[in-house]
C-alpha cells in the first residue's frame, strides 16, 4: 500500500515581526511518519513561504510540484484571534492593509484574473474543529481568511487543485493561528496568545483528521456577522 504525503506550509514573519507561529509550527511537523488504522503510511512534510503577494504562490505551486502531496494544510498567523481557526471559503482578491515583505501593497486586484469569485476549502474543517476541540484546543469556524497573503496563498492553492488536479487527488485549505505568547507579550495591550507545543499539538490534530474525513461533519460553525 502507497503511502499518503501531505504538505504543511507556513509563512515568514511579516509586519516587522522577527517570528511567525505558522512557520514555526509547521517546521515542527517536517519529516513526521505515522501510520493510519487501516496501517496506511502518512508522510508530513513542511515547506516555509514567503510572505509576498505572487511569491508565496510560486513557492506553492514548486512545493506541490515536488512533494506530489494528497493534502495540503497551509497555515498562516491571525494576530487578535484567540482560537485555532480552519478557513471555509478563499476570495479572488488582494486588497493589503499594510505593505508585504516585498513592498507591495494592491488594492483590489484579483488573485487570478477570470478565476471563480470564491472557493470552498476541500478540508473537512467541521470535523477538524470538533476533534480540536474535543482535545481541549480552542477552535471555531472562519469566513474569513481576509484579504492579504494568508487569503491570497489558499485562493492560489483551491484555484489550482481545481484547474490542475493532481493524478492521485488532492485537497486543501487554510488554518489561521492566533500569536504566540512571546509575541503578544511584545505588544502594548495584550491579545490572545496560544503555546507553540498547542499549536502544534492542534498541526498534528488537523492532519490526522483531514486525512481520514473525506465528508465533512454536519453540525453548526456558522456566525451571525
Ligand atoms: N498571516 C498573514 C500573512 C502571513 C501570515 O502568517 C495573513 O493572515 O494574511
């Protein structure tokens, strides 16, 4: 029986950051093996992105391209955010707040010009909110994954599995995290912060589950605004 791979990206810190959290979550699942009940083999591996409109999808597509991956989870941070969040749907625009670590700022450009307003994540992120939070990991729903290079990299990556799929499948998504308490401590008022050993407790959690839920959980992660 072949094995499965699956992909975990993070990006680099940004914003004038020295650390980003999804990075250094992700890294720390690189090179991880576990076996499935059905005894089949699972293959993490990790690949860092830059955090720079255009970039970060070049070095998506080169890492898919070269792990051939059946899943990918792309992580990013979510500063002010208290929960581990799976994104539900990725929107065909850049619209920067701030400058990225190129200098770039568009404002109301598409990702991909002509593609589809919006796409659904391919992973299971009820379920994946239900067993996060079943460990004891605060997670929840997002409608948002904004309108920088976090919505951007998962807009390129739901855009290509679906205009290039991959012979053996492939799904995917996106997981916002909140801060880690390092950085939060950095901050004039304090937000939300999550240890680095959850978040990569609740990495492990996330690929577990999305490997094995192909249906996703029918129960309610739905918000009122
Ligand atoms: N978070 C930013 C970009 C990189 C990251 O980790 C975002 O949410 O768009």
């Amino acid at each position: 029986m072949t094995g499965l791979r699956v992909l975990v990206t993070g990006f680099d810190p940004f914003d004038r950051d020295s650390i980003n959290p999804s990075w250094e979550a992700a890294r720390a699942l690189d090179g991880w093996n576990f076996e499935l009940p059905g005894g089949q083999t699972v293959q993490v591996h990790a690949r860092r992105m830059p955090c720079a409109f255009g970039a970060a999808l070049r070095a998506l597509d080169e890492a898919i391209d070269e792990v051939q991956p059946q899943l990918v989870l792309a992580i990013g941070q979510a500063g002010g955010r208290s929960e581990i969040t799976p994104e539900r749907v990725a929107i065909n625009v850049d619209d920067g707040r701030i400058c990225d670590n190129a200098g770039c700022q568009p404002i109301d450009v598409p990702v991909v010009q002509g593609a589809p307003t919006a796409y659904f994540s391919t992973l299971p992120i009820k379920a994946l909110v239900r067993e996060l939070r079943s460990a004891g990991i605060p997670a929840a729903v997002s409608n948002t994954a904004g309108t920088f290079v976090c919505n951007h990299l998962f807009f390129g990556l739901m855009h290509r599995i679906a205009t290039r799929p991959l012979a053996g499948g492939l799904r995917g998504g996106f997981i916002h995290i909140p801060l880690l308490p390092e950085q939060a401590a950095r901050l004039p008022a304090a937000l939300p912060s999550l240890s680095l050993e959850t978040v990569i407790e609740a990495l492990r959690i996330c690929v577990r589950t999305a490997v094995q839920v192909h249906e996703d959980v029918r129960e309610t992660g739905g918000a009122l605004h």
